[in-house]
C-alpha cells in the first residue's frame, strides 16, 4: 500500500471535510511507516506525508491535546514552506494558514506566548481584517505582558527576603537592594495597568 492509499483509507465526514477522529486512528496505527516514508523521493510521497502530518496534528490540536500536536503542526508547517506548491495562494489560505492558526492556538494553550505571537503576527498580517487573527494577536501579547509583570513581581519578592535576612548593619548592601524592590515593584504595576488597558480596548472593541 502506498501513502497515498493509505491516506485515502481516512475517509470524510458527511459534509465532505476529513473524519479527524479516523485521522489519529490511521496516523497511530501506522505511524512507523508514515515517519519513514522517503518524502524526496517522489512528489505523491511527500504530498501525502505534509497531508498526513497536518490532519494528524489538526486532530489533535482539536482534541486539546497541544503538547503531543505541536512537534508535528511545526513539522507539517516546515513541509509546506519547503514544497515547490508553496506560493499557491489557495494552498497558502487554506492549508498553510489554519495550520499556523492552530499552532498559535496551540502555543498560546501551552503558555508559549512569544511563539503565539510570531504566528498571529503573521496571520494578521496576511489578512488585516479579519478580527479573529486580531484579538487572538492582542490576547497573546496580553499575557505575554502579564507574564512578565509576573517575573518581575517574583524577582521583587526574592530581592525582598534577601533585604530581610541581611543584618541591619548591612546598610551598604540593604539600600540598593530596596531601590530595586521599589523599581521591580513599579515596573510590575506599569505592566499590569498596560495590561487592564489592552484587554479593555479589546472588550470594547468586540462589543
């Protein structure tokens, strides 16, 4: 059998779109020979390879299972990047950009929010206005900014219990250790209030 019969045995749903929960089934249960196919050494075995890998991952994006469906929508996303049909614009708005939607979806589940960025970054950019791309984009740069306030807010804790245990002789050591408490603690309540400020621009723009 050959990938692409092998990918037939798929099958779709009663509205003509692929049968994902057939898709893990299939890609599981033969996924030893998929991996293995030599995708160089004709076009069928490396379309169907980039096909498999990208429903595969789809299904599992769509399961909420982000982790395991990352390594292979990264992998199906750097097949279609390198496939001499790339600059296909039909390809490119249906493939290639729910693939990148998804592992920006996917990125942004796992807390991988600089990832997300990169690919609602890109998404946006190819269609400006489409809304969805937009606020996925805000959102991600929203929590990108809470994270840091986050880290900064830690780092001003530790900074903290370092000040209490020193000795109160210490006075050389305590008084720039509490200017850096002071300034972490500023920097954390800018990131937070700029952080309020999107997410209330988002929620007015979407009512």
């Amino acid at each position: 059998m050959t990938i692409q019969e092998l990918y037939n045995t798929i099958g779709n749903n009663k509205d003509g779109r692929i049968n994902l929960q057939n898709a893990i089934k299939v890609f599981e249960a033969n996924e030893d020979f998929i991996l293995n196919t030599d995708i160089y050494s004709n076009e069928e075995n490396y379309l169907f390879t980039t096909l498999f890998l990208s429903q595969y991952g789809q299904a599992l994006h769509n399961k909420d299972r982000y982790s395991k469906a990352l390594p292979f929508l990264n992998r199906a996303i750097s097949l279609w990047e390198h496939s001499p049909d790339f600059e296909d614009i039909e390809l490119r708005n249906n493939w290639y950009r729910g693939l990148r939607f998804n592992r920006g979806v996917a990125n942004y589940r796992k807390k991988n929010y600089v990832k997300a960025k990169d690919d609602f970054i890109w998404l946006a950019n190819q269609d400006p206005e489409n809304e969805l791309y937009r606020n996925w984009l805000i959102s991600a740069k929203n929590e990108r900014i809470g994270s840091l306030a986050n880290w900064v807010m830690y780092i001003g804790l530790i900074a903290l219990g370092t000040e209490m245990l020193l000795p109160k002789k210490e006075h050389a050591i305590k008084a720039p250790i509490l200017i850096f408490i002071g300034v972490a603690y500023i920097a954390c309540a800018i990131l937070k209030i700029l952080q309020w400020y999107r997410n209330r621009q988002m929620k007015a723009k979407n009512s």
